[in-house]
C-alpha cells in the first residue's frame, strides 16, 4: 500500500521507539519485572502453604483481590464504552487517543480475572467453573461474561491495528526481519484498497455497536454478585448503575492519566492536545456528579432506615478507628475535588507560587497548568475508586450476621499482608509492562486513523474558508 509523506513523518517520530530500547526504558522494564516478580514469588508461597499467609479468613472470604478484580474489570468495561461511543458518535479528536483507550481496555480485563484465580485455594479444580457451574449462580455468569468480553477486547483492538501493520510492514522504516514478519502475517494482506477500507470501518463500527451493551451489561452482572447477596451495604437495587458509572469515572480518569504520560515522554504535543484534556476533563466532571448522586443515594438510604445490622456497618465506615479516612477520601475528596478543580474555571487555571519574600503569588496560568489540574484531578478519582472497591468488600465481610466465634484479632478484623501487598502491586506493574512492551511494537497514536482525521478537518476548515469568502 502507498506510504505518503504524512504517514512517513508519523513512522519516523516513533521508529526510534519501536526499534530501540533506551537506557531508561530498560531500566523501567526492569524495575516492572522485579515487581512482577515478587508478586510471583508471593503467588508460589501462598500455593506452598496456603491461604493462611493472607489476611483472609472464615469471616472476611474475599480480601483485596477481590477489590483488585472489580477495579480492573471496572477499567475494561469503562474503556470500552468510551471506544465504542467516540467511534459510534464519529468524534472527530477520537483518533490520537483511540489506541490508548483500546490497549487500556484489553489489558485491564487480562489482569482483572487473575485476581479471581489468586482466591480460589484449589487451582487443580479450576475447570469445575465450567463442569461443574451452577447456572442459577452470577458467579457463573460472570466467568461466561468475562470470557465474551476478553474475546470482544481482542477483536476490537486487532480490527483497529490492522491498517497501520500494513503501513508499518510497506513502509520499509522498520528494522528487524522478525518484526516485519509478524506485521506481514498480522496485517493480513490489508493494502488499503477501498472495499478493504469499507470493510474494516464496517467491522469496527459493528464491534463498537456490540461491545458497549456487553461492557454496560457484564457490568451490571458483575454488580449483581453483591447486589443479589444478602449483607449490608449489598443488597441494594442501585448497585448495577453505581458500578456502571463507578467505571466510567474511573477508567475515563485512567485515560487521562496514560494520555499525560504519553504525551510528555514522546513529546506528542501535535496529537494529543490541550483539547483532548478538557473534553475528557468536562466527561470527568459529569461521571463524578453522576456518581457522587448514586453515592449519596446509597449511603443515605442506610442512614435513614439505620437497621441494626446496616447500622453496625455505617458506625464502621464513620470510626476514626476503622475506615473513617478511607471512607472520607473515597466518598468526599474523590468527588467532590474534581468537581471543584475542572468544574469551577478559576481553580483550573491558577497556580500558586511561593515569591522569594515568604510572600504567596496567585498567578493566572492556561494550558500546561490546566492539563496538569485535570490529570491531578485524574490520579485523585482513580486512588479514591480503589479504595472504594476495598469498602465495598471488607468491612460488610466483618459485619456478619452471626456472632463471630473465634475472637482473635485477626479473625475479627481483616489486615493485608505481605503477601497481599505483594500481588496488589503486581497488577499495576503488570499494566505497565504490557503497555510499554505494546508501544514498542506499534505506535500510540493510530497512523491511518490520524491521518483520516487530519484530511477531514482539513476539508472543514476548506469548506469554512470557502463560505466565508
């Protein structure tokens, strides 16, 4: 297929990235494995002498894995809604961020269901989920739906690389035999011809038209395995919205965060701009007014009826003793403070400095300080919906219904251990490694998606000129 000039420049601003592998890179890549690792090394130990190493006990079944597991499911379902709606609504900024969007997508919902498996104490039994699943049960569900998802993950993402393995392997620009191998067979004779072009737009516009309803119903479904169970802070009819947008506000706040990451180690300033951020910012504030509504709905129901086992579990989340900074963080500083920050134009565009005198300068900022606003906002809304997953599980797991029989302190209260810690960060390293390590196969930003885009806006900004004149 023909290369053009724009796709050329495109190719050479990331071909040093994709052939080479910088000192830093290197010892990022490292530092991840190292991490992965330990979380490995903590795997095995947990096989050798079982789950008695965690902090999980009769009482408290699910730890922190399960919080792990519904906040990167929550981070797939979000990232696909988001993919699927920008391409569906044909959102002309889409294209410089779709691929960010997708890769985030895929991989939260690989790393996601690991964490189930570290729950279960017998991996030897692990296809009696299928022999032996009792439909009636979400969890079966849930394992089906995780299934379809994955697979529609896969599907979305490779429909949308195939055309720019075809520019890459027709290039010539990238070195290495094996490389250009696999873009061969992955490109699948893709040469840009205009049935061909018809055929992938009409895929993906179908994968889109397919995947949101499957990411708002898995959601839901997945919801249900609290919802559905009778414990308190659980059983509640809101649940399955709550998780939608908990998702949304969490995954489209970890698109901003990798955008930002992405756009100052490759200096991608042409391609993902000021204005990717404010309308991702504007989204965010939405989603966090949406969810703090379902938050207040929830809580304040609990409140006001005060049942006495729903009860015992609200005086938990207010203990200063307990959960009441984790429960402040989650429920107050994660909403309402990027509500302030992107909703209210002075706080978003304002620094302040300390002058030499002792004396505190407000000075007015645009650009560089409003991105960094929104993207601290982001790191804010994606710390606070963890925590809030954690909430979610444990402290209902240590209000049970019968009295506890074993009084020690460990069976009463559940406390993370090493070994916990361990996996908990292997998640995230995880997610790291695998986006570097597919940023260096193929570029961040979609070639032949971009370069639509550029020639449409600049037939608009044509079309403008010429009713003007």
């Amino acid at each position: 297929m023909k290369v053009d000039d724009r796709k050329q420049k495109m190719i050479k601003m990331f071909a040093d990235r994709i052939e080479g592998t910088s000192k830093w890179e290197k010892a990022w890549i490292a530092f991840l494995i190292i991490l992965i690792g330990f979380g490995i090394y903590a795997f095995v130990y947990t096989e050798i002498h079982g789950h008695i190493v965690t902090g999980m006990r009769d009482n408290v079944v699910w730890g922190v894995y399960i919080a792990n597991f519904i906040f990167f499911m929550g981070l797939g379902y979000a990232g696909a809604i988001l993919a699927g709606t920008l391409r569906l609504l044909r959102v002309k900024w889409r294209s410089s961020i779709m691929r960010i969007i997708e890769l985030s997508t895929l991989i939260s919902v690989l790393i996601g269901p690991i964490y189930i498996l570290l729950c279960i104490g017998r991996l030897d039994r692990l296809t009696h989920l299928f022999t032996h699943g009792r439909i009636q049960s979400p969890i079966t569900w849930d394992v089906l739906a995780v299934l379809t998802f994955i697979t529609a993950s896969v599907i979305f993402l490779y429909l949308a690389v195939i055309r720019d393995f075809a520019i890459l392997r027709d290039s010539g620009m990238i070195k290495g035999k094996w490389r250009n191998k696999i873009y061969k067979i992955l490109s699948v004779n893709y040469n840009d011809e205009p049935r061909q072009h018809k055929d992938i737009n009409l895929a993906l516009d179908i994968m889109a038209a397919i995947i949101i309803p499957i990411s708002v119903l898995l959601s839901t479904i997945l919801s249900w395995i609290f919802g559905m169970t009778l414990r308190p802070g659980w059983n509640s009819t809101i649940f399955g919205p709550y998780f939608v947008f908990a998702s949304l506000y969490s995954g489209t706040a970890l698109v901003i965060i990798i955008m930002f990451i992405y756009l100052k180690l490759y200096k991608l300033d042409e391609y993902i701009t000021k204005k990717h951020f404010e309308r991702l910012g504007t989204l965010l504030l939405i989603l966090a007014a949406l969810y703090g509504y379902f938050t207040f709905n929830e809580y304040f129901t609990i409140w006001y009826s005060f049942e006495k086992w729903d009860s015992e579990l609200l005086i938990k989340l207010f203990d200063l003793d307990q959960y009441y900074l984790q429960f402040i963080f989650a429920n107050f500083v994660g909403i309402l403070l990027p509500i302030l920050i992107i909703g209210i134009p002075w706080l978003r565009t304002m620094r302040i400095t300390l002058a030499p005198t002792g004396v505190t300068i407000i000075e007015k900022k645009t650009g560089a300080s409003t991105i960094n606003s929104i993207v601290f906002s982001a790191v804010i809304v994606v710390l606070a919906l963890w925590v809030k997953r954690y909430l979610i599980v444990i402290p209902t797991l240590e209000t049970p219904l019968l009295p506890i029989d074993d009084l020690r302190p460990e069976y009463i209260r559940y406390s993370m251990t090493w070994v916990e810690w361990a996996l908990t960060i292997a998640g995230p390293a995880m997610f790291c490694l695998l986006f570097t390590l597919a940023t260096k196969f193929f570029p961040i930003i979609p070639i032949r998606d971009f370069d639509e885009e550029e020639k449409t806006i600049e037939n608009v900004d044509l079309q403008t000129d010429q009713l003007k004149a």
